[in-house]
C-alpha cells in the first residue's frame, strides 16, 4: 500500500506475535494512567493498601470505579471477595514515594500502611481503613468481580473489580468556591517504563467546550 506524503512512518506489530521493541510500548501508549491506591481489610482484620495503575471510573450515576489485578497481586482482590469492600486513596505528588513503599511483595500478614508509615483512619461505611495523609478517599462496596478473558474466549489471570462508591471524603482546601481543584491537589499518574510518572498542576491546564 502506498504511503500518503507526510504520513508517519508507523511501526506495526501484532501484540500475541511480539512488540519487536526493546521495551513493550502499551503502557506508555495508555498513559498517564490515574493510581488506585486501593485499602482494604481481610477478614483477619489486616489492613492492605496496594497500588494499582489499571484503574479509573465507569459511571457517575451512581459513581462506580474499578481496578484490575492480577494474580500476584491477589491481597486485595482476596480481601475484596472476602468482605465485599475496598477504599480508594488519592495519590498526589507529595505521597508518591510512600504510594511506591506500599508497592512491595510482602505477605498478607504484614500491612503496607506500616511499611510507608502511614496511618489508617476510620471510614464513615466500610470497615476498611482510608489513607488519612490522602486528601480524598471513595468509599466503595463491590458491585463485580469479573475474571478477564482473551478475543477468543480463553480466561487470562486479571480480574477487574468494580465498586460503587458510597462514601466520599474531600479536604476542604482542595474545594474553592464548591469547584473541586484537580492542580491544586497535584494527582499523580503512571507513565511507561519501569518507573515513570506524571503530576498535575496549573502549567498543564487546558479548558475546551464540547461543540454545541
């Protein structure tokens, strides 16, 4: 096929045959990605808090957000379907080396809140904790587990869990003029590579209308 003048030299590749490249570019494609920095509690009343970058919101009407896990990452998925609870955690540039602390393999008996010195705080709903050093936590009841499967039907080791949230906590600093300021709270996202990430603040606002 002949290539139109001025076009981009594409690089193609099918993902089930290989990327060709020195490091697989999808999650850098797909990316910045929101963190969900996901809290819970399993039935032996260990606190949990795992790091997820497959994550981000399906509805508003009711508000319902979801992660993705895979296999060796199962603490939260466990306690999850133990509980049918979960909490999100906002993860702002100035909690980035603690949401990182929080990312270690450790057992499902030692909680990651201790590891990143951070502090459990009560939620209004859940029995699972909320980060207190986050500035906004969801609180959220599980509303799906679904295993994930390939085009052709086979299950692959990833599950995505949805959560209705039902309980929302926001510092106040962060709402002027009851308009909630995503710069000023500085998210964090993750990029590619093997630890890129990206923050938010004023220098990167753009404000576009939808066509009428």
């Amino acid at each position: 096929m002949d290539t139109a003048e001025g076009a981009p030299d594409f690089h193609f590749y099918e993902p089930a045959k290989g990327h060709g490249l020195r490091f697989n570019p999808f999650k850098a494609i797909i990316a910045p990605r929101p963190i969900g920095w996901i809290s819970t509690r399993s039935k032996a009343g260990v606190n949990n808090l795992a790091p997820y970058s497959f994550f981000n919101a399906f509805a508003d009407v009711p508000p319902i957000i979801g992660f993705s896990t895979s296999v060796h990452k199962k603490d939260s998925l466990r306690n999850v379907e133990e509980t049918g609870e979960f909490a999100f955690n906002l993860v702002t540039r100035g909690l980035a080396e603690k949401m990182n602390a929080t990312s270690a393999s450790v057992g499902p008996d030692i909680s990651e809140f201790g590891l990143a010195g951070l502090t459990p705080a009560a939620s209004r709903i859940i029995t699972a904790p909320r980060v207190a050093q986050s500035p906004v936590s969801f609180e959220c009841k599980c509303t799906e587990i679904l295993q994930l499967k390939t085009a052709s039907g086979e299950k692959v080791p990833s599950w995505l869990v949805l959560g209705e949230v039902v309980a929302v906590h926001i510092d106040k600093a962060l709402l002027h003029d009851g308009v909630y300021d995503t710069a000023a709270a500085q998210h964090l996202a993750r990029g590619g590579g093997l630890g890129d990430y990206f923050w938010v603040d004023e220098s990167t606002l753009m404000r576009m209308n939808r066509p009428a």
